[in-house]
C-alpha cells in the first residue's frame, strides 16, 4: 500500500470555491472517478472525483473550508504502486487516531506521499441553493444514495449525512429525504430554516431599487386576485439575474438590427451535411451535423478581426485588445440559460467547431460543463435559432463590449433590381457597449458581417 494526495483540479477562473458537502470519511473505500466533496462556486456546485481507487486514509478539508486549485483534499491509500509499501507493524492493539506527534517525538516510517493529478471535476447544476442546516445530532454515517437522490436532498437543503437510509444496505431513498424534511420543519430546527429563509427575503429588500434613488418594488398579495402557485427560482437563474441586472444598468447600451441573405449558404450547409452522412454510412468519416450557428462563429471571428474594438473589453480609462478569439453560444438547458465558449475559434474549421458545439451543448443539457467551459469569452451568440422571432435585444455579457443575437430565418422577396427574388433571410441584432463602440463601426460590423454569410469565400480574405 502507498499513500497518494488527492488535490483540487482546475476549477477555471474561480480563485476560492467553498467545501459544500464531504461524501466520504477516513476508512471509507472509494473507486475511481467516485466523487469525494463537493464545493460551491457562484455559477455551479461540483463533485471533486478520485483520480485512482482506494481507501481513504485522512481527509484534510472540513465543512465550510475555502479551497482553490491545488489545495490537497485528502490522503488515499492505494494498492499496487511503484512506491516502497510501508513496513508491517508488530502485533498490537491499534491506537484510537490522535493528531500528529510534535517534532520532539521520535519518528516512525511510513508510505512515502505520491502526488498524482487529480480528474477534471463533474460539474453538478443545481436548481436551487443549499439551504443552512446545522442541527446538533451526530451524522449516521457516509450517505448511500443515487445521483437524482442527492440532487432532491439538495433541492430540499437536507444534509443526506444526518439522513437514515430505509432502502438496501442502508441507501437513502427519497421518501427517506421527504421524511427527514418534515421532522426538521416540526422539531427544533424550525426556527433556524424560518430564518434560513428570511435571508433571501432580505437581500431582495435590499435590492430592491432604493440604492439606485428609485421607488421600492410594488409589494402585491397576488392571492385576493385569484389563486396563485409559488415556485423558488433555480440557482442558475438567481445568478445570472444579477449579472444581466448589473449588466443593464451599468452599460450603456445600442442595438443595431439588420437582415443578412443566406440563401447560398444555407444550401452549402445542407449539401455539406448530405455529404457527411453518405461518408458516415460507408465508413470513411464520422457524421457530425454542421449547424448554422457553426458558420456564424467563423463569420464573426473575420468580423472581429476587421473591427477589432468588438473583441475589446474596458479596463478603467483603458481598453484591453485580445488577441484570441474565443466564442460563447448561449444553450438553452432545463436549469436555465448557460454560455459553453468555443476557444480559439479562429484555429478551427466549420466541421471542428460544429462537433465541439454538439459536445458542449451535450454537457450543458446534462449539468456537466466546467467553469473553464464558461469562462474566457471575447465575444458572444445568442440564437434563438429555430423556436421563432425577428429581432430581440440581448443584454452585453460583461466584460464583453458587444453581443449577436440571431433569430430564425425566413425566405422574403428581396429586389435584384428588376424583380423580387425569395430569398432566406437571417434577423440580425448587434448589441454594443456605446462607451467603446461607435454607432457607425456598429452599422460596418453588422454590414460586413452580412456579406460574409452571403458569400462565405470573404472569410479567406
């Protein structure tokens, strides 16, 4: 046997997260990629997972601890590594654990420490936070239950370690967790998640609008109107509320709306596709479906190119030139809206971005995606692609200075000069930031990006 760390991986641009919840505890045998804590971002919660199988020798992380990248989460003993096993021990009756001897104390040999990295986090998106619960009984012991249990324990705030499982080999049920949650509320714990709940209350008083000089928000007994059902909104909307509230206020912003013709491409598009599925079927290549979103990222990367203060962002009284090009598509998921970022746009073909996007979006459907895969973005696409619509105005994703929003094509006659042709047109709807964006490099970009996806050959100009 040796012992390995167990640190935290790459949590993308998040300099501290906060231990959330311990999954195991020291004795307890852990498999591979089996999640060991979870930790809480402002965007998500993820399950730190075990790079090798073993048992858990000390857990070096507590509830409430702040830890970042790097930080080491607990020591596992492993079997079958290069390091020297430590030697066996005379027969004695075990020592109850005590805490590390002080230097004085004479030293006893042990596994050397191996550092293996660690697996990249799964990433868990909850509908709503955890909710405070400290009540002063002892845990049961480490929680037994499935995935979609201990995302109905977190729904509910219940902490599954001071739950007692009734199914086989002590598994937490979700009766189990209906029940826990009905003898807190009726016991003594009631006061504490009366209060638990009061706190959200406060903060939207004191958001309220009276910190901008505005009037408070009306305050309605919806109920005497007719009946009425009370839904708590999820975490990712909560967030991203606040972001796109802050980002409304504080930028000044313009929306230039255009049509871009698309006729030509959409039937390069379709033949590309066709292509692909007769390779797929004789084997020669892997099917991947291009979408029209795929081209609009390649336009819009030439576009940032030409007019580089679109990929800009603000830094006091200075702007901030990037030099990547990194793309987020906003996707819709049942957890809310979320942004995955295609990086370095610019590198790629049509084909590898259109698979990237499939797998991206995949991940953020499942609850899946990283904070790395969200952060990074130099400029954004929201499209609203095939539901419906014409024009829309998105809000800026700061500290981006500009936004694309698209919205679903439809054939219009459009005059060639000596008659009116059906043509497919695509509503474009460029929103900037009017602190570093003009309104004239507004209507180029737009006009320019318009002539790329009516001939899509400009972009190898």
């Amino acid at each position: 046997m040796s012992v390995i760390e167990i640190k935290v991986p790459d949590i993308g641009d998040f300099a501290e997260v906060t231990v959330i919840e311990l999954i195991v505890k020291p004795g307890d045998s852990v498999r591979a990629e089996q999640s060991l804590i979870t930790v809480e971002s402002d965007k998500a919660s993820m399950e730190i997972p075990s790079s090798h199988a073993g048992v858990v020798k000390e857990l070096k992380v507590q509830l409430g601890d702040k830890v970042k990248e790097g930080s080491l989460v607990l020591l596992l003993e492993v079997a079958g590594a290069t390091a020297t096993p430590a030697p066996t021990p005379p027969s004695e009756p075990k020592p109850a654990p005590a805490l590390a001897p002080p230097a004085s104390t004479a030293t006893v040999s042990v596994a050397p420490v191996v550092q293996i990295p660690v697996a990249a986090p799964v990433v868990v998106l909850e509908t709503a936070a955890p909710a405070a619960h400290t009540p002063g009984g002892a845990p049961v012991g480490l929680p037994h239950a499935s995935p979609s249990v201990r995302k109905f324990a977190r729904e509910l705030g219940v902490p599954l370690a001071e739950v007692k499982g009734s199914g086989p080999k002590g598994r937490i049920t979700e009766a189990d967790v209906q029940a826990f949650t009905q003898a807190v509320m009726s016991g003594a714990v009631q006061t504490a998640a009366i209060a638990a709940q009061a706190k959200p209350a406060a903060a939207a008083a004191a958001n309220d609008g009276a910190g901008l000089g505005l009037i408070p928000w009306p305050k309605v007994d919806f109920a005497k109107f007719g009946p009425i059902e009370r839904k708590e909104m999820s975490r990712i909307k909560k967030i991203s509320g606040a972001n796109l509230l802050r980002n409304a206020v504080m930028i000044p912003a313009v929306t230039n709306h255009d049509d871009a013709d698309i006729t030509d491409l959409e039937a390069f598009r379709v033949a590309t596709n066709l292509e692909n599925e007769k390779a797929a079927k004789t084997g020669n290549s892997v099917s991947v479906k291009v979408t029209m979103l795929a081209f609009l990222i390649k336009a819009c990367v030439a576009a940032l190119k030409k007019y580089p203060e679109f990929n800009s962002s603000l830094d006091g009284d200075a702007l901030i030139y990037k030099q990547y090009y990194h793309i987020g598509f906003a996707a819709d998921t049942p957890n809310g809206l979320m942004v995955p970022v295609v990086k370095d746009a610019d590198q790629k073909g049509i084909l590898q971005i259109s698979q990237e996007m499939s797998e991206l979006a995949k991940k953020a459907r499942d609850g899946k995606l990283s904070p790395a895969e969200m952060s990074g973005a130099s400029f954004t696409i929201s499209s609203l692609g095939g539901i419906g619509g014409r024009y829309f105005t998105p809000i800026i994703n700061a500290p981006e200075v500009a936004i694309l929003g698209v919205c679903k094509s439809a054939v219009a006659p459009v005059w060639d000069g000596k008659a009116f042709q059906p043509r497919l047109m695509l509503p474009l709807s460029l929103t900037w930031d009017h602190r570093v964006i003009d309104g004239a490099a507004a209507a180029r970009f737009n006009v320019y990006l318009g002539q790329i996806l009516g001939d899509f050959r400009r972009v190898l100009l």
